[in-house]
C-alpha cells in the first residue's frame, strides 16, 4: 500500500518497500485447498481403516472405535475447508475497494 | 505397561500417513515458490497473508514439540498449575502486543524486530540484538532437531542420524525454496495435524479414567493429590506443586518471563509482519490466543492422565521419565491408524518449531546483518540469494549443533535456558523505549547490555550455588525482575547525561509522536465489529480469567 512508503524514513527500509510494487505475493495459491485436501485424504484413510478395525484395536483404545470417529471428523473438517474455500474465495483487493471504507 | 521400550507399533499405514505429510510438507514449499519475487515476498510473505493464516502460524511457531512434550511433563508433574504458562504466561501478552506493540512493528514498516531496535536507537543496539538473535536461533533450532531425532528414535527406532537429517532436510527444503510462505502455510496446516494427533490420545484416555471426574478422583489419589488439581489455591505461600508464590506467577511468569517472549521473539512477531494491514496484524497475535486458551486440554490434560494410568511415570531416567508422558500414551492407547496421525503430529511440531527458528534466523542474517554491517546497496534479488544463502547454512549449522547436542545433552539445556535470559531485558528496553521519548539511543544499547548481563550474572551465580532460589522456575522470575529494574535504572540514569533522538526520527516508533495510522491501509471488512482487535482481545482475558474459575 502506497500510502506507508513516505512513513518509512530508513532508506533501506524504504528500498524494499519500493521494490513491494513488483511484489508476486498475489500467485499465492490459497492454503485452504491443501488442508481441504490433506484432512480428507486422513480422513477417508483412517475412517475405513476403522470399519474394519478388530476387536483387539477397538480394545486397545478402550473400546471407542477410535480410527472411524476420528476419521469421519477429520473428513468433515477437511470438507469444510474446501467449502469454505469454494464459497468464499480470496479475491484480490482493488484499489477502489480498499478506499472505499 | 512395563515401561519395556517405547517403540511403536507402526505399520505400513501409519508411515504411509507420515510419508503423505512429508510429501504435502514439500508440495506446499515448491507451490509457494512462485509467489516469489521480491525480498520482502521471500522475508515477508509480501505482507499479504490474511489474520487467521498468520494467527495459527504465530501459534504454531510456538508449538514446538519441546512445547507440546514438555506441557505435558509438567502437567504430569505439576498438576493443573500447568495452566499458568497458558492462561497467565501467555494470552495477556499476546493481547498486548497485538493491540499496543503491533501499530509500532507494522506501521514503522520495519522488516524485522532488530530492526525497530536500529531505528529507535542506534547501530550497537541493533547489531547486540540481531547477533544475539541470529545465534539463538540456529542453536536453538539444533536443540529442536536433536529432540526431533531422540524421540524419532525411540518411538520408530530410527537411527539418531538419519533422523536428525530427514527432519533437516525437509524444513530446509521448504523453507529455501518457499521463503515465508512456504514457512508460514506449513505451520498452518501442521496447526491442524498437531491438534488432530493429540485429540485422540485425550479422548481415549479420559474414557480410560472415568472421564473428568475420574480423573480428579484418580488425581487425588496420586502423588500429586489434591494440590495437583488447583492452580491458585495454595500460592499464598510457595508449599505448592509448582513451588511458586502468586505473586511470581503475576509478576514474573506473567508480566516480564513472557512478555519478554511473546512481544519481542521476532520468531514470532516475524508472522504478523506478513499480514497483509494493520488490522491484520494487530488481530494475528490476538487470534492466535484462542488456540492459546484451549491447548491445555491436549497437553496438560494428557499429563494429567498419564500420571494416572502409568505406573512409576516421574523416574529420574530411562523410559518413565516425565517428559515421555505423551509418547507413552501414545503407545498404550492408540491403535494403527490414529497412531499414525499422532505421530505425524508430533513430527509436524516438531517442524513447526525448527521453521519459525530458521525463518526468523534467515530475515535477520539478510536484513540486519549483511545488508546492515556488510554489504549494502545491492539489488532486491541479491538479498534473497543471501536469504536462501543463509538458510541453508542455518540448517547445516542446526545439524552441526544437533550432533553436538547428542554429545552433551545438558549443555544444550542450559543454552536454550541461557538464551531465554535474553528475553527479559529485552522487553523492557522495547517498552521504555517506546513509550518514553526521551530514552536516547546510547541509553537503549547501555540499557540492553546491562540488563543482559544482569540475567545472565544471576543465572550464573545461581548455577554456581552462590545465591539460592527454590527452584529453576523461581530463578527465572527473579532473574528476569533483576534484569527489568537493571535496563529501568540504566535507561532513567543514561538518558539525562545524553543527547535525545530528534522527534521526527521517532515518528511512527515512539508512542505520541505521532505517524501510527491505524485506519490508512483498512481494507472492505475490516470495520466489522468482530473484526476489532481490541473486542477480540477483550473476550480473550475475559476467557482466561473464566477458565480458571473450575480450576481455582
């Protein structure tokens, strides 16, 4: 934002934040898709893993069936992060937009 | 539970889940490469990341393994008391370096915490603190990989070597070629795999003992006893499981141990330089705080159950000692499957810690050591190979240290202790220093370097047996009130015999001079009242002093 540049009265400081204006941080992709994605894979791995869990695992883990409840929430967590990216997703500020409050 | 061992019983599954998150790890630092093109894109994120991005990151910057292993030890050991380092040690300090301190770190435009030192005072000042930091850092980050290997070691029997490299490597890896990005998305999504590894090993051991209130009972019959399950109750005098007066707690762990931490690790702060305005960056720290309420529940709760239900748990060495809490949880409840999950989650910290080191190391070393003291004026990109440059010598020297480590495990102890001394005086030469205009700048660099070797004379002395505190924790309080009132002193004694800084030098840095804008960069949304940092951190010191109500 250029309004900051004439504040930074180091001229180091300064000098980066002028070379900001080249700045490629807007090809950020966006960390939810990776989150989304990685908890469902968990999620769908580890749920199966506990449909078929034996009795000794179910034991093990003091008889909850430990594997398909995390599993199943671990899905559920990584569908809401691909739907909150899906609904919301990040949009660039424009200029105006930043003003206009 | 015999205490034969703590191998895990890790089959073909759990490491396809731990090798899915490496492959992930790796994925998101090569897909954040191309966001790179300008240094502060590789320091900084381009200081376009938005608030609940750099609010988990800041968090898991702080939830190194060591963090998570040790919370867990000291609820074993401690009690419930425990919840002191959260709910006191922690939130009201991160609330105020989001609403007081923020305006000052981002809106001065500094690239890093040295840096505000550099411009506030002088060159001394800042090149003591970024030296200091920058070596920190690395050994730091070898004590981290060294933990990393040890307990890769004995929960997967891997040797210590090809752990410690398999862990470097990685973050290496991710952090070179992704830069911050890379750093900061990780954190955020080990964040997740963190919470998701230790919510299973709590659950399944509070069905183990009866649920809450099993667990009181069960604590009541253990050694700890009905002390164990207080956290006020018993500190008017220091007859308590954690050996400590309220007043310490207040003043030393609350106040300055981690005021000192929170407000002035550039570790830490670093995350909330990338946001992307002001008011992204001042609720960063305050986000991060709710996370910060609630993680007792899978550290110190943990502790707690494994006191109970592992017998002989608190032995001075060998595989009972306290800190293998959670690992020997892990072995006795868990089954294939969630196992895995939670010991990618305990790897996933582990990384977390050793990436919030090396990123912090690597922006320092660029910004405030070579292109501060040692070559100036070069181009944009030249400051980013250094940056790549300095991270990959970081990690080699954190390996470098780890291997040293593995040789004098106590030693590596007492430096990270050493460092942390570091901290207090510090804070206060932040605080006096912005918010009394006046301080000059050789009272800032006289200031900092007295109260460092006040910290460090008490430590050492306390070390050599010539003074006596009653245990580590109370040495660290008074170590850390010495160094304070030493930088107060210093500073009020300096300042009159010295030239004071022009008011148009201080502009933006200095409370009351003016050149903070809180608005000027606000973006659409930000005006929402639950957008406010001040309300959210509000409601978060409301939530502390709430939760400590059931367990005063």
């Amino acid at each position: 934002m250029d309004q900051h540049s004439e504040r930074a009265n180091d001229p180091q400081v300064a000098e980066t934040e002028d070379e900001r204006k080249r700045s490629a941080a807007a090809r950020l992709f966006d960390i939810r898709r990776v989150i989304g994605g990685l908890f469902v894979v968990y999620g769908v791995i580890v749920g199966l893993v506990g449909l078929f869990d034996s009795a000794a695992e179910i034991d093990k883990a003091q008889g909850v069936r430990i594997n398909l409840w995390a599993g199943l929430a671990m899905l559920a967590f990584g569908l809401f992060m691909l739907a909150w990216q899906w609904l919301r997703p990040v949009v660039p500020p424009s200029a105006e937009e930043a003003r206009e409050v | 539970m015999d205490g034969a061992g703590l191998r895990l019983n890790m089959n073909v599954l759990d490491y396809g889940i731990l090798a899915l998150y490496f492959v992930t790890v790796l994925g998101v630092g090569f897909a954040a490469r191309r966001a790179i093109r300008t240094s502060v894109d590789f320091f900084l994120s381009g200081r376009s990341l938005p608030a609940w991005v750099t609010g988990l990151a800041f968090v898991s910057a702080n939830l190194g393994a060591l963090e998570i292993i040790g919370m867990a030890a000291n609820g074993a050991q401690y009690g419930i008391m425990t919840v002191h380092y959260y709910w006191i040690g922690a939130v009201p300090a991160m609330i105020f370096l989001g609403i007081v301190m923020m305006p000052f770190y981002y809106g001065s435009r500094v690239r890093s915490v040295p840096e505000y030192l550099r411009l506030r005072f002088n060159r001394p000042t800042h090149l003591l603190n970024a030296i200091s930091f920058a070596v920190a850092q690395v050994l730091i980050a070898g004590v981290n990989l060294y933990a990393l290997a040890l307990i890769m070691q004995a929960l997967l029997g891997w040797p210590l070597w090809l752990a410690i490299i398999v862990g470097a490597v990685i973050v290496l890896a991710y952090i070179t070629v992704g830069g911050l990005s890379g750093a900061i998305y990780n954190e955020v999504l080990q964040f997740f795999v963190i919470v998701a590894g230790l919510v299973p090993i709590t659950v399944i051991g509070l069905v183990k003992v009866g649920g809450w209130s099993g667990l009181m009972d069960s604590v009541r019959d253990s050694k700890l006893g009905e002390a164990g399950l207080h956290a006020w109750e018993g500190t008017g005098s220091t007859a308590n499981p954690l050996g400590a007066h309220w007043l310490g707690i207040v003043f030393g762990l609350g106040f300055v141990l981690s005021f000192g931490y929170w407000t002035t690790n550039f570790a830490e702060v670093q995350r909330a330089l990338s946001a992307k305005n002001m008011s992204a960056a001042r609720r960063t720290p305050i986000i991060a705080a709710y996370p910060k309420l609630v993680i007792p529940a899978v550290t110190v709760i943990p502790g707690l159950i494994a006191l109970v239900t592992v017998k002989g748990l608190g032995a001075e060495s060998g595989d009972l000692v306290y800190n293998n809490a959670i690992p020997l949880l892990m072995r006795d409840l868990l089954p294939n499957g969630v196992l895995g999950i939670a010991v990618t989650g305990l790897v996933a910290s582990f990384m977390a810690g050793m990436a919030a080191n090396v990123s912090g190391f690597n922006t320092v070393f660029t910004y405030d050591i070579w292109q501060a003291y040692v070559r100036k004026e070069r181009s944009d990109e030249y400051y980013i190979r250094i940056g790549r440059i300095a991270t990959v010598g970081g990690v080699v020297v954190g390996i470098g240290t780890a291997f040293i480590a593995a040789g004098f495990s106590n030693i590596m102890n007492y430096i990270q202790a050493l460092f942390s001394l570091f901290n207090a005086p510090l804070f206060a030469t932040f605080i006096i220093g912005m918010f009394w205009k006046r301080m000059s700048a050789l009272a800032g660099f006289w200031s900092l370097l007295a109260g460092t070797l006040a910290a460090l004379a008490t430590y050492l002395l306390y070390k050599a047996g010539v003074v006596h505190f009653n245990s580590d924790l109370e040495e660290s309080f008074w170590g850390a009130g010495i160094a304070f009132v030493t930088v107060a002193v210093v500073a009020a004694v300096v300042t009159p015999l010295t030239r004071p800084k022009r008011a148009e030098e201080l502009q933006g840095l200095v409370y009351g001079m003016g050149g903070v804008d809180l608005k000027g960069d606000v973006l659409a949304g930000d005006q929402v009242w639950w957008r406010s940092p001040v309300l959210l951190g509000a409601i978060a010191l409301v939530l502390a002093v709430l939760f400590y109500i059931p367990v005063f």
